[in-house]
C-alpha cells in the first residue's frame, strides 16, 4: 500500500503526531480487521428486504466479511443454505459457537479466508452477500479485486447484493473529518475511525459516492440490477444515507 | 464562457458534428432558458412537503426561476406572500396570465429578472426557492454568483429551499450521456437534453453530485439545515434521484 508521511504541521494537526503510530498500523490492510476481538467486529446494519426478492429456494448463498456471522445466521434460519468468511478467526469461532445452538437443518457454515483469494471453487454461489464489508477495505485497488473475486466464485448470472455507506457531505460530522483526514488517507472519503470512548483511531473507513460503487461494479465484471438510497445506522448510532445495491454477474 | 471545440472523432461521434451547431448556441449561458417558448419550461416537479415545517405566516417568498409561475401560484393559493422570477419573458407572460384568475388574496407578483443580478433589495426575503433550476445553470462559477445573490437578498437567517436532480451513475440512461457527452459539456454529470421527439439537442442539463451540491452552499454563505434524497420526476417521465435540500444563510 502507499502510505505517504505528509502531514501539515498547523496547530491544530498537532494532535496528528499522537495518532500517528496507530495510524500507521491501522494503515497495513486488513491488519485491523484480523487483529480486532470478534465481538468488537461492527454489524449495524440489517439486511434489506430486497434481498428476498432475489432469493430462491435451494440457492447457495456466500457471506463475505461475515464477522461474527450475523447476517448468515439469519439467514440459514430462514431455511437457505449459507457459507460465511471472514479474515478475523475470532469472529468465525464465535459465528460458529452461534451457529451450533441452531437446528440441523439452519446451519450455515463458517469459514476463516481472504475476500481477496476466497477458499472456494469457481461458479459455486448463486449470490453473494457484502454488508458494511467494503468500508473496511481501504486500497482501492484491493476493492476492485475483491469485487472480481466475488464475481469469480459465483454463478454466471449470480447475483451480489452490497449494502455499503455512502459519503455524507451534507453532515458536518463526516464532512470535517473526509476533509481533515484526507492528508492521511489520500482517499476522498475515507477517515479515520476513532474509539467512542478513547479516541484513540482504531482503523480507516471508507464511504463511497455513488459513481466510485456503480464504477466498482461495472468495470469489475457486474451490471447494476437494483439501487437505492436508503438511510442507516453506523456502530456509534449516527443515521446516515448508504446504498442498497444488487448487482449482476456479466 | 470557456468552449473547446474539441471532439473525439470516433465512428460513433460522427453523430456529434451533426450537433455541433445546436450545441453551440445551447451552450451560450442562459439563451436557451431566455429563447425557449415559455409553456415548454419543464416543471415535473412538486414542492417537498419539509417547506412547509419552515414557512411561517407573513414571510416574503421569491421564487428564483419561476418558469410558468407553478410554485410560486401553489404557494400563494396557501395565503404566502410570493414574488416569481424569471429569465423568460414568454414564462413571466403566462405567470401573470395564470395568477390573474386568482383570487387578491392569493395573487403572487411576477417580474422578468436574471438570477445572477436579481432586481431586489438586500435582505427583502425569508425563503427563497430554486426548484430544478440550478440544473439549467451550465457553468459552475455562475452558479456560486447565483448563491450568493440567493443570499443578499435574503434576511439573516433565512432560507433557501432546493429541489435538484442528482447524478444518477447507477442508471445507464444517465451513465452513457454524463460520459458520452464529457468532451462537450466539460463538467462532470452535465449532458446535452435532447428534444424526446426530434432527438436535438436542446439545451445542456447538470445533476449534481451530493459534494458538489453541499459545497455550493457553504462556500457561499450557507448552512445545510436538512438534506434528503428523494425520488423525483424528470420532463419525460423518468423516475431519478434528487435532493431536496433546506439551507440557512451564515
């Protein structure tokens, strides 16, 4: 990854200094990600209805960045058979732990891997799920191979549905730090995601505008089969707008 | 206003030669919107209910690019004091005709004005309005001059409600003419509006990025009080985004 040292030394981006050795490991992709406890992996947001719209019976569904399995469990529970991964192995032992007090036949699966190098057999999904997933990824290069990779291992004609935030310029809240963090994270944007309690930055996020994900998409191997605006909660409780996407392998 | 008669001579773009003389004159700041029959002035879209969580009784509205005079008669019917203006003479005609059958009590004043050099006294207004009209406006400095005049003749503290079209990347229908039409419009999600007849080009049309639109304001005297995207309707039918957007003059 590309991580320039330039700050600019006003008064106010003293406070830079301090952050900076967390920023620095926060920096090394995924490192956040894969270290973080398992419990502590964010899961605001719920699945949208739209997705039943496209789900049917007997589909082989992947969940991508499934944390502590939130999302795959509730959706095994609902009868369809699901795999989650996740490069965090806490969080799949937990998913799994969680998965165990299911009956037989709503048990999803759980497996520790790379979004980037997923475990998996070419054209083995029907639909892919990335929820909240792509705001961790910070190179944008790496989210362009990971949208392939998604592609790779489904179905042709499978379906990837994304629900991912948007960039918030309209609240003062995200406005100052896309532009205050823009320095470091040489990304329009992404900032840096600090402890509620602390303060102390944990790791970099990202909010996407509208043409950076359709673009994500279309030049990565989708069409664009459904898109909405729609408004949701970030893990400290704020409401912002984000997409509802599903896309379409091509 | 800066014209490169630059174009890409693709096979595809042979078509583009065909235009170039519409073009042109549609690229002359404000001729179009000046020229064009005052019954033609797209007016698809309705007032957002939130404009009516700010007026108060007694307050003085000017309704900035009033066209045929739709807001400006709606909000008199509802006992607003209302002035419209307008570019086109045609459009402030058939405002003054229509307003004629209203009742005293309702009747909003029209008057033929450019937005960029409005025809009022600082600070005569509580609310001033802009629905779909910075979409006409093609040249991004002309549109913070409009800002701004927006704002002198504004009181302190008053407002300006927005209603404007999006960038719609996700929509094919809006992905190809934003690109497509990029070496003549030189502005990012600019396109040329062609007659959905005859298929000339009319005039060039702008959908704001969330960014763009947030920016025009705060750099030019404003605060974002309440931003919404919403689902509007364009002059043929289309279904888009848009933001309905409250702002507070700092």
């Amino acid at each position: 990854m590309l991580f320039y040292l330039r700050f600019e030394f006003s008064p106010t981006s003293m406070e830079n200094i301090i952050y900076l050795r967390e920023f620095y490991w926060s920096c090394m992709p995924g490192s956040h990600w894969k270290r973080i406890a398992g419990k502590e992996i964010p899961s605001s947001l719920e699945l949208y209805p739209i997705i039943y719209d496209y789900l049917e019976n007997g589909w082989n569904i992947l969940d991508i960045g499934c944390g502590g399995g939130k999302v795959s469990i509730s959706l095994a529970s609902r009868g369809y058979s699901i795999t989650g991964v996740d490069l965090n192995r806490e969080g799949i032992e937990l998913a799994k732990d969680a998965a165990s007090r299911l009956s037989p036949a709503g048990k999803p699966e759980f497996r520790e891997g790379d979004a980037a190098e997923l475990p998996f057999q070419a054209g083995e999904f029907d639909l892919a799920v990335m929820q909240a997933f792509l705001t961790t990824i910070v190179e944008k290069e790496m989210r362009s191979r990971i949208i392939r990779e998604a592609g790779r291992v489904l179905k042709p004609g499978g379906f990837l549905y994304i629900a991912e935030f948007g960039q918030n310029w309209h609240l003062k809240l995200y406005r100052k730090p896309y532009l205050q963090d823009f320095p470091c994270t040489k990304e329009e944007g992404s900032f840096l995601a600090r402890n509620p309690e602390s303060g102390e930055v944990e790791f970099i996020t990202h909010h996407f505008s509208e043409k950076e994900l359709v673009f994500l998409l279309v030049d990565n191997g989708f069409e664009i089969d459904y898109f909405k605006v729609e408004e949701f909660s970030t893990r400290t409780g704020n409401r912002v707008n984000g997409f509802v996407v599903v896309a379409k392998k091509v």
